[in-house]
C-alpha cells in the first residue's frame, strides 16, 4: 500500500531511476546510430544496432513496467484500505 510520504518518495525515485536508464539507452543507441550512418555512408555497412537496440527496448519496457505496477499498486491502496 502507498501511503505514507517516505513509501510515495519510494516509488516516486523507482520511476525516475527507471525513467533515466531509459533515456541512458536511447543516448547511447542514439550515439551508435550516429557512428553507423557515418560509417554506412563511406560504404561499411558491418556495424550493428541490435545491442543497443536490444538495451534501449529492454530499458523501455523496464520503464513502462515500473510506472503501471506503482500505478497498480497506487489503485489498489484505497480498495485495500476500505476492506480493513
């Protein structure tokens, strides 16, 4: 149940962390992508996304997965407060 300030501060930091490895990944995808282009550009076309790729996907869902169960979580503190 969240409902004391330090337990919202708690999920509160667990998004943000969430929300910044999200955006680490995007960086670093978006720093690869970069290189990439440069290089597929001179006709080399041996660099791969798919880690970076694959990071940023799993740091999104990380994200979104975090956020809906606070949420869930949030929701559910008023039901479980009215049953006790």
């Amino acid at each position: 149940m969240v409902s004391s300030t330090e337990e919202k501060a708690a999920a509160f930091d667990k998004i943000v962390a969430a929300h910044k490895r999200h955006v680490d990944a995007v960086s670093a995808y978006n720093q690869r992508l970069k290189v990439a282009r440069a290089e597929r550009e001179c006709g080399d076309w041996s660099t791969k996304l798919d880690a970076e790729y694959s990071a940023m996907s799993d740091a999104q869902s990380g994200f979104i997965g975090t956020c809906q169960d606070l949420a869930d979580l949030a929701l559910s503190a008023p039901a479980m407060q009215a049953t006790s």
